[in-house]
C-alpha cells in the first residue's frame, strides 16, 4: 500500500494584492510537506493558488490537518481540494 498521498488544493488568498504574501504562508505550514505553490490566474486578473502537498496516507487526519491548518492562516480566505493521488 502507499505510504503517501499527493493532495492538490485551489487556495484563494484573502486579499488579491497579497497573493505573495499568502503563497509564503502555504509554504510554511507544519501540517503536510509542501512540494509546489503556483499562482493560477483564473479570469480578468484573478489569480488563485495551486498547492501540492505530500502527506502520509496512514495518518487518518492528515487530509483534515492540512486544510484546516491552510484555512486557519490569516492570509487565506479559504482552500479546497481538487484532487489527490496516491504515491
């Protein structure tokens, strides 16, 4: 069985300008190990970010710790997850 679990997630910052300021946020949580941030615009100047974080399969809660840990950072306005996949 797999050992950890890719999860994308669409993240959207709580202030437009501070898009930079909320990827450095991402960056820095504790909860899964953080692989990739990108910005993604999404229309007439719109920018979200994309995070692919590793976690480990076997921790029940991790997918929760993740996203409860990414929605708790002052800088974001809410994230979801848009995918995942076993590794």
């Amino acid at each position: 069985m797999p050992d950890k679990t890719m999860l994308i997630l669409k993240i959207k910052p709580r202030e437009l300008g501070e898009i930079d300021k909320a990827m450095a946020a991402v960056k820095g949580i504790k909860s899964g190990q953080v692989m990739d941030v990108k910005k993604e615009p999404i229309g007439f100047g719109i920018e979200v970010i994309k995070a692919g974080i590793l976690v480990d399969s076997k921790d029940e809660g991790a997918v929760d710790a993740v996203t409860n840990e990414i929605n708790g950072l002052a800088e974001i306005e809410e994230s979801e997850i848009e995918g995942m996949t076993l590794l």
